[in-house]
C-alpha cells in the first residue's frame, strides 16, 4: 500500500492510499481519482515528504509526556501562556463589553481576557480599543 498527498485543479490537498503506484497511475487515467472535497477529476499528485523509517537497531528516543513542550519555541508559548493566565481576569464572553467599559473608564484598568465574536473584535478595534488575540485555543488551562 502507498499513501499519496494529493491536489485537486481547485486547490484542495487530500490524501488516498493505493495499493501501487501502478494501481494510481491506472486509476488515475480511467478518471477513477476524484477530489474528495470537490469531486473534479482534474487530481495530480502533491508534493510531500517521504516516509522514513529509522532503522531497527536505531536508538529509540526518549520517552517524554505528550503534555510536554517538543520545542523551545512551544515551551516559550506554554510560559507566556502561564503568565497571561495568572495575571488576567477571565470574563469569559463578557470580552467585547468589558474592554470597551475599561476603555471608557467605566471599568477599573486591569488587564482581561476572554471571547470575542469576530464581530466584536472588529468593532473595538475600529474604536481603537487595543486587543489582540491569544495564540492558542479557548481552552484554559487545568494545571
């Protein structure tokens, strides 16, 4: 079996297996390979990176929990994160509402965070209310 990444001639990228590259390229001449999100025939292959397997006597790598950071850069988001975290007021999908009564001083200034509707979010910025969005998701954190 072979696993192919491919993209349609609307520019959608899907993967399919095979059970040859042979039995692709078949496949593929009778019009037999559709795009899975469109249905167009126009499919060709993408590029993607090989699949390599390390060798049986390579050195395993060191077990590690999957909740731990896998590179400076995630472990440098994770401490950010922690610090925004305990230092902000979560008001939750009050958002949009309180940043503006803090703009406005009807609020005390203190640093929040929260949901906003895109809608919400354009609006405050249009009024010049300073917010940006977090990188990561909704999900507080549990520990």
């Amino acid at each position: 079996m072979i696993n192919y990444t491919l993209k349609c001639d609307q520019d959608h990228t899907f993967e399919s297996w095979f059970q040859s590259a042979e039995a692709f390229d078949k496949l593929l001449a009778a019009g037999m390979v559709t795009c899975s999100v469109c249905g167009t025939l126009g499919v060709e292959k993408a590029i993607m990176a090989p699949r390599v397997r390390p060798a049986r006597n390579a050195a395993k790598p060191t077990a590690r929990p999957l909740s731990a950071p896998a590179s400076p850069a995630e472990q440098a988001l994770a401490e950010m994160r922690k610090m925004v975290e305990e230092n902000s007021e979560d008001v939750g999908d009050k958002f949009a509402d309180e940043a503006r009564k803090i703009h406005d001083g009807d609020a005390p200034e203190r640093s929040i965070i929260g949901k906003a509707k895109p809608e919400e979010a354009k609006a405050l910025v249009e009024d010049g209310i300073p917010i940006a969005p977090l990188p990561w998701g909704n999900k507080r954190r549990t520990n």
